[in-house]
C-alpha cells in the first residue's frame, strides 16, 4: 500500500457527502417548480432514500477503513518517516484514528447532507 492509495482511499470518504449535496440541492431546487405540489411527497421519499443510501455508505467506508487503519497501524507510520520518536507516538494514536473514522464519515455525510437540503441558512 503506498502513501498515493492510501490517501485516496482516505479521501473517499469525501465523495458520499458531495454526492449527496449534488442530489439533495437538485432536488431542493426541483421543489420550486410549478409541479412542486403534485410531486412533493414523491420527493421526500427520494430525499429519505438519499440521505439514508450516504449514511450506510459513508459507514461502512468508516469501518472499512477503521480496520485497514487497525490492521496496518504498526505499517503505516513508518510509510511517512522514520523518525523513532514519532513512530511511537503514531502507533499509539492510530486505535484513536481507527476508532473515529466511522464517526468522521458520517460526520461528512451529516454536513453534505444539511447543506444540500438547504440547512445551511440561518435567520436572524
């Protein structure tokens, strides 16, 4: 596994909540339309199908990644230095890392998925 793969798969995660502010943000705009009426319950059926489809994807990216970063956690410092010092201390704090990776992803989903919908604008 080099460093170029691992990143990329690390970055993965992104691509659920920008996916689902895509459709989220289409389907707020589409709720605009002279039709909006007759279609509305229709899209809040497809919008729950969205939000749902990225909440079980970017979960379970998490703990797959939770577990390839528990599995290599002792490989996986050493692709980034060599330094003793900070080896150790990497190896240490990668179980953290694997553990909030499930947590990060959805996080992720969450803010794409607010800001899709439009949850983003605040009155005051």
């Amino acid at each position: 596994l080099d460093q170029h793969k691992f990143l990329q798969y690390l970055l993965s995660a992104d691509t659920v909540p920008v996916a689902s502010q895509t459709l989220l943000v289409r389907l707020h705009n589409a709720m605009y339309t002279a039709a909006a009426a007759a279609c509305q319950l229709l899209r809040n059926r497809y919008a729950r199908r969205i939000v749902l489809t990225a909440i079980v994807t970017a979960t379970s990216l998490g703990i797959v990644l939770a577990g390839a970063l528990g599995a290599g956690m002792h490989v996986i410092p050493g692709l980034f230095t060599q330094d003793p010092a900070v080896l150790k201390l990497a190896r240490h704090l990668m179980p953290i890392v694997a553990f909030t990776q499930p947590l990060n992803a959805l996080a992720f989903v969450l803010d794409g998925v607010l800001y899709g919908a439009g949850g983003e604008q605040v009155e005051i």
